[in-house]
C-alpha cells in the first residue's frame, strides 16, 4: 500500500446526495471531539450510519481500515460506497476486503482480524501492522465494536497499541449501556466517551423513521410459577420465624464486638455497614434487647430501624455463610445446617444467598405460557384495527420444534415459550382468518396455499424452484414445512420475507438471532417481543425491524408490544421481597431478578412518547402510565385501546416533537428522588428564631426603660438585644433568599447542579468558559419525575456535571471528603450526608469551592476529609444511614428530548 494512491481515492470521494439536518450536526461537530484521535458516534438505526463513517473517513484524510461484525455489514460499506461517494468503483489497490493485501480502503470482519492476529507464528499480524504503519497515520472505523466477542477483543487490543497514531471513529446503533461495569470500560478505553448521538426521535422529525409506540401487556403467571413462588416464599418465612426464635444466635449477636464497640471497628464497619444494620434490625424484630452504641454510632434510634424483611435476611445470610463468615462466627454446627437449608430450599445460586427470585423462577415468569393468552389478544387486536394492512412479526428466543403436534388433538399444551408454542397457539385461536408463517434457521413453516406463490418468487429470483420441497404437517393441518437446498436453501429467508412483504403471510413467527439484525422488512408494522433478553443491544435491535419507514404505507405508525407476567406482592413482612431492588441493592448493573425488572431496564433504553400528561418524549417504562388503571385485566384494556388508536399515536409525535427546539435532539438528564430542599427551612427557621427572640427581648428592654429602678438595666438590655438582632440579620435574610430560591425539589436540585458545576470548574473538569455559558435545568414529569438537564455544555461536560450530581445526590460510598448537614424533619432534628463527586474532591482546594458554593447556594454544611480518624467514622455513619432508615437515596439516569 502507499501513500501516493491513497489521498486519490479520498479527493475523488463526494456525497452525492444531501446531509439531513441530524447528519449535519453530527458532521459540524465532529472536530471538536478529535482532539483524542476518539471520535465515538451513537446513531439511531435508519440514520445513516455507514454514510457518516464514510464521509468521517474522507475528512479525516488517512488510509482507513474498516472492520465490521458480520459480512454482511462489512459488504454495506462498499455498496455506500459507489455510487454515493463514487461514480466508478475504485481503482485496482484502492479498495480491499483482504487483510493481506490493504488497500485506501479496507473493509473486513473482526473475525478475519482475529484469525490473522492469532497465527502461531504471527507473521500474518506483523506484516499487517508493517503495512498500515507504512502508509502513514490510519483511521480505524470500528462499526458496531459492541458485538465483539471475548476473543476479539484481544486482537483489536493489540491491533490498536500497535497502531499508537491511529485515529478510532466508533460507530454503534446500540452501545452496551447496560454492560457489567468491566466490560462497559473496556468498551469506552477503545472506542472513547460518546461524543455524538442521533436519537430515534430526530429521525422521526425528519420523516426518515416511522412514529411508534411501545406498550406492555401484563399476564398472571401460571399455577406452576405461581406455586414455585409459594413454596419459596414459604421456606423463606419460616427460616425467618426460626432465627428470631433463636435464643443462643441472638444471645450471640447481642455480644458481638461490632455491637459492644463500633467505635473499635470503624474501618471492618465501613466495607459492610448493612451487615451491622442487619444485624440490628433481627434483634430489633426478635424484641431482643442490644447495645444502644452502635445506635449512638449510625446517628438513629430503636425506632427509626426499617422492619425485618428478606432483603435484610439475605445481607445477614450472606455476612454469616460467606462474606464475614470468620467476623461473624455463628458456630460451625449452625452454619452446616444453614447452608444445607437454604441449599435444600434453592436459595444459595452462583455461590451467596438470593432470597428474591430464583434463576428457575425467573425462568417460569419470563417463560411463562400465560403470554401465550397476551400474544393471541395482541393479533386480534391488531387485525381489527389493521384488515389487510396488517404485518406482525413476533420474535422469541427458541425454535421449540418438539413442541410441533404430532396430530391435530383438541388440546395443545406446550411446556415452554417459544417460536412453534406461539405459532400453534395463533394457528388455533385465530384459524383460516390471519395466514401466519414461521422463519428461523432451522424451520421454516408456511401455508400450503402458499407452495405456487412460493415458487415463483423463486422464479422470478433465478433460483430453481425444483429445489423446493414442502412437507405437510400432519398436527397442523394447511401447513407444511419448507425445506430447500443449493442456492434457493440460501435465498429462502429471502423468499420468505417476500410473501411477507407482499401480505400473502400476514403473521410470521421467528427467532431473534435470524430476524433481530440485518433482515430489513419495512413493512413490519407491529411487533411483539416475545424475547426474554433485557439487553439495550437486542432490543433496540428488534424495535429497529418495525419502526423503518414503509415506502407502500406513508401513514406507517408502528406498535412495539412487551410482555411481561407479574403477580402481586403478597401482604405482610415478605412485602419486602417486592421492593428489594428499590433500594437494597447498590449495584445497578445487577442482574435481572423479575419479568417486570427486565422489562424496566429494556424500556431505559430507548426514547418514546408519553400515554398520558403533557406531551413529551424520553426513556423509562414509566413514560406509558400503566397502572392508572385498576388491575391487570383494566390494564390491559386500556393499553390495547391506545395501541388501536394509531392517529393518537401519531398525532403525540408532532406535538411532543413541535415542542423541542429547532436542532433538538435527545439529552441525558438524571431524575434524583431527594434533594437537600429541607435545609433552607432549617437556616431560615433557626435565624428567625434568633431574630424574634432579639426583637422579643429589644421590646421588653423598651418597656424596662421607662419602669423607674429598670431604667440603666433596661438599656442595657436594648443594646444587647439590638445587637443580637442586628447580627442575625445577614444570616436571617440569606436564609430566606435560599428559601426563596430553593423553596421545592426542582430549584434545590438546581442549586445543587449550580455547586457542581463550580466545583468542577475549580477541579480543572471542566473549561470556564464552557461552565460559564452552562445552565441546570429542571422540570417536573406528569409523573411527579425531577429530571435534570445541562443546557450550554457539550456532552462531555453534559455527563460529567451528571454523573457529579449522581454523586453529591445519591447513596454515599467512599469519596474523600463528606458534606454533612442538619435539618429539622417534624420536631426531629436529623442530620445528612452528601458525598462530594470523585472529579471535585480529588483536591482539598475544588472541595472547599464546592462546600463554599453548597453554603451559598443551598444551605450549611460541614466539609468533612473522610480518611482522618474522626472523617472515618463520620463516613460510616454517612454510609450506614441511609441502611438504618430502610431506604436509599436514588439518582435515576433517563434520556429526554429537548
């Protein structure tokens, strides 16, 4: 390869077309975000993606190796390629998909990548990266890097450090957002911080995706789940009924040097400040007497402790079997015998103890036949709101092909979800009214009535329809099973999507490995998710099938369906098993341990219209206003009637899209649940009272004046109350500016924001200039939500100034240094903690602008260095409080458009 063929192929490259307005943006700001050689693009499918790459490639002016997950993706490159940048395909050398021979540019596979790097003898690798080396500074295109497998990764890491001046453009329609924390940094370390984003709802404004709403239909879980739960809510109440009957293990924990001296183990304290809590909260629900100093320690009392529930169960269970199991010390009898209940009982998995839902419950609510009963209303419904302009694809995960009858009996009773439960279960409730189709990779079903039409598409398309052979299935009578081989074997996913398309099949059943990426069917105007992966990836995968424009259907509003199966949190104490990921669990990344959970993550994932308040678009389940009506039944009606509506539909698109700017686009924002609004009272209050009680005394002192013998002691009094008063006064009327200012959740949050931002700006995070034209902003949801968003930042500093927030807001940690502050709730005095944000307290100087800028803005605080002896105990009160009060605070991340 040389550099003298190179920039040729770059000069002659020209859009031929016209950048959209969103294309427009992303290509006007790019530069700004190159300073790194990083340049990371999110992009809503539909938007262009490989058009972007390509004209990022030609500005950048290098030799460009693009690398691709499938080759299918990698072959879009080049038919991008000419005649959109081209009028001629390149020249020989310019052009390549062989690693061995690269050319301008070079369009391969991770996988053709990997098997080059992994050579035993290397040689391949090494004269690739001579190659790229010698034709100079390269840009590496990395689309769609989140599909890379483990074994990839080690290939492009190497690839990479050996490529030290090389310029990355990440391209992705679907980040891992809900990655573990690991691998979400081993994404961001190559492919850079997002820098830009196009949202799905700019394409919508632009006309280029349809309008689309989401809806969930909820089902009870089947008897067998149901009596799973039973059985395991059972086992759990009556291991809880039988450690507070223990008398020798709370004799034991009553004594624990934990309880007898806190103060001794401050730091065994601060790395599980719920076990101690816990630990408090059994003998508390036993009526067992304990200490009072770990109390006096968390800053609580008896009565403040939350009641026992399984969340607090399963942090004791935890703390005794494995994590503390040597501090804790419960008698090696008493731990077999623990162990070997709970074992019994299926409450240990993947080594500690799970007292919510188990993988095999999960299992039987995700995979529950009762959505059977959902995806059969779901069809009638939309084919009477649709006739023949219905096109319903309806994804799984399995085949289930043993779940095919073997003769046509009256009762069909699948054992799992699945592609053929679902088909059987249309195919019998629905009849000859819908033709309904199956395409997955190993089966393929259809219509017999279908067989002419079938072979002439395949006709039509050169291929040899002699190779075609239907084989009827005796237990699903008018349906056969297509099979093929040679090139029409290769052709008939194809052949299929065409009786699709053309409405000869009105219904297809499919897996999503085959249809949730790269199969296009812009015809696809309904869609039901009968898929149990939570994943942002695939989902926003398989909504990417229904919501492309349909050229034969201009009107084209699309329904994205979500199933769920839920059941009522049971009364009493094991009510907590319900809200055990509200505010026990500290990891948000932790798995999924509900159908409903898994529903929630996937729908913090994508941006869609409000059911209900004003118009308004962004992320989150709770943006469709489920539960404003009473029960699943009430529920489900209401969402099928929206769902039928699609002129609605369509019509809260232009309205919530009317309402955005010009260049509007979709912004992160966090949503806190509490803010440090009861402090300006507290200031207020404290110096009115100092205030009122100087006037009191200056008034009683003028009385005194003219009471004879009291003359000289009464203006005495005058002066010193006159002082008292006149030395409150600059208090007294900054606490009522901070009342004024803060006087609800959304200003007191903005105070906050405002602190954060000078804190930044003295830690050196943020430029001056930039912070100076900043702006927090917050708007209460028709839900009640606070959402918080930076106006005047790019998005660096967007999610810099958040993820601070996210902080100084949320559940503290470890951070250096503490703010700690006192209010009154009632007639209590309470005191809080707040954590300044890693990015500020690195440095004792931007911790004192930041606690300076909170006393300004929001109110007093105590700035407090956690790792001094006295910060350490401090901190672990600040870490057990909010255990101790049985909730945490939470700083909810969305996605709004504005």
């Amino acid at each position: 390869m040389t550099t003298t063929v190179l920039p040729a192929l770059l000069q002659r490259m020209r859009f031929s077309g016209a950048w959209r307005d969103y294309q427009q943006r992303v290509l006007d700001e790019f530069a700004d975000h190159a300073a790194d050689r990083r340049i990371h693009v999110v992009a809503a499918p539909g938007s262009g993606k490989t058009v972007l790459g390509l004209e990022l490639v030609r500005r950048i002016g290098h030799p460009a190796l693009v690398l691709a997950p499938t080759r299918t993706i990698r072959d879009q490159w080049s038919a991008r390629l000419v005649p959109l940048f081209l009028d001629q395909p390149p020249a020989p050398g310019e052009f390549s998909r062989d690693l061995s021979a690269p050319a301008a540019l070079t369009c391969t596979t991770y996988q053709a990548l990997h098997a080059h790097w992994a050579d035993a003898d290397g040689t391949r690798f090494a004269a690739l990266v001579a190659a790229l080396n010698a034709a100079g500074p390269v840009t590496l295109v990395l689309d769609e890097a989140h599909h890379l497998r483990r074994e990839w990764w080690s290939a492009l890491q190497a690839l990479t450090a050996a490529l030290p001046d090389a310029t990355v453009i990440a391209l992705t329609a679907t980040p891992p957002y809900d990655a573990p924390g690991a691998e979400w940094a081993r994404y961001e370390g190559m492919c850079g911080p997002i820098d830009l984003e196009i949202g799905a709802p700019e394409l919508v404004r632009a006309g280029d995706l349809a309008p689309h709403q989401d809806h969930v239909v909820l089902a009870s879980p089947g008897r067998d789940a149901l009596d799973l739960l039973d059985a395991r809510r059972a086992g759990i109440a009556g291991l809880l009924t039988a450690l507070q009957q223990d008398a020798v293990l709370l004799d034991h924990l009553a004594g624990h040097p934990w309880l007898i001296s806190p103060a001794d183990h401050v730091e065994a304290l601060l790395e599980a400040p719920e076990l101690l809590t816990a630990t408090l909260v059994l003998l508390a629900s036993a009526g067992r007497p304990f200490p009072t100093a770990p109390l006096k320690l968390l800053g609580v009392g008896r009565a403040e402790l939350p009641d026992l529930s399984p969340w607090w169960l399963e942090v004791l269970l935890n703390g005794w079997l494995f994590s503390h199991a040597e501090v804790m010390a419960i008698g090696a009898e008493r731990t077999r015998l623990l162990r070997a209940r709970l074992s019994e009982a299926g409450l240990i998995e993947g080594g500690r103890v799970r007292l919510g839902e188990s993988r095999r419950i999960f299992k039987a609510m995700a995979g529950s036949l009762a959505k059977l009963d959902s995806i059969v209303a779901i069809a009638r419904s939309e084919a009477a709101a649709l006739g023949e302009r219905l096109r319903l694809l309806i994804l799984s995960d399995h085949v289930r092909a043993d779940e095919l009858p073997r003769a046509p009996a009256a009762d069909y009773q699948p054992s799992r979800l699945g592609v053929v439960p679902v088909f059987e279960t249309l195919r019998r409730a629905l009849g000859i009214k819908l033709t309904i189709g199956v395409l997955t990779g190993t089966l393929v079903i259809l219509p017999v009535d279908l067989e002419e039409d079938l072979r002439r598409l395949a006709t039509e398309q050169g291929l040899d329809a002699g190779e075609l052979r239907l084989v009827p299935l005796a237990g699903c009578p008018g349906h056969a099973r297509v099979e093929a081989g040679g090139k029409t074997g290769e052709a008939l996913v194809t052949l299929v999507s065409a009786l699709f398309a053309s409405g000869a099949i009105r219904i297809l059943v499919g897996t999503q490995a085959l249809l949730g990426e790269g199969w296009d069917a812009p015809t696809v105007n309904s869609l039901v998710l009968a898929s149990n992966s939570a994943a942002f990836m695939l989902s926003n995968q398989m909504r990417g099938r229904a919501i492309r424009l349909d050229p034969a259907d201009p009107e084209k509003v699309a329904n994205i369906w979500h199933l769920a199966a839920v059941e009522a949190p049971p009364p009493g104490p094991l009510h907590g098993l319900a809200n055990r990921l509200d505010w026990g669990a500290l990891d948000p990344g932790e798995a999924s341990s509900s159908d409903w959970d898994l529903l929630t993550r996937r729908f913090r994932a994508f941006e869609g219209i409000a059911n209900h308040g004003p118009p308004a678009i962004s992320s989150g389940i709770e943006r469709l206003g489920l539960w404003e009506a009473e029960g699943l039944e009430a529920c489900n009606a209401r969402t099928l009637a929206l769902a039928a509506d699609r002129g609605t539909i369509a019509r809260r698109w232009q309205q919530s899209l009317g309402n955005a700017a010009t260049r509007a686009r979709v912004r992160e924002c966090a949503s806190p649940s509490q803010a440090p609004h009861r402090l300006s009272w507290y200031d207020t209050l404290g110096w009115l009272a100092v205030s009122g009680l100087s006037g009191g005394a200056l008034a009683g002192a003028a009385q005194l004046r003219h009471a004879g013998n009291w003359a000289s002691l009464g203006t005495a009094g005058m002066a010193v109350a006159g002082a008292a008063m006149l030395a409150s006064l600059p208090k007294l009327l900054l606490g009522l500016r901070l009342l004024w200012r803060s006087g609800s959740l959304e200003a007191s949050v903005r105070q906050v924001g405002e602190a954060v931002i000078a804190g930044l700006v003295a830690a050196g995070a943020l430029d001056g200039f930039q912070a100076w034209q900043a702006r927090v902003v917050t708007r209460r949801s028709a839900s009640g939500r606070v959402d918080v968003l930076v106006e005047g930042l790019p998005r660096a500093g967007e999610r810099a100034v958040l993820e601070a927030l996210a902080e100084a807001l949320g559940h503290v940690r470890n951070p250096r240094y503490l703010l700690v502050r006192r209010s009154w709730l009632g007639l209590h005095r309470r005191t809080d903690y707040h954590a300044v944000p890693e990015a500020i307290g690195r440095q004792k100087a931007s911790a004192e602008v930041f606690h300076r800028e909170w006393c300004a803005r929001v109110g007093s605080a105590r700035l407090v260095y956690t790792r001094s002896a006295e910060g350490r105990l401090i901190l672990l009160r600040a870490r057990a409080r909010s255990f101790a009060a049985g909730f945490q605070r939470r700083v909810d991340r969305y996605s709004v458009w504005e």
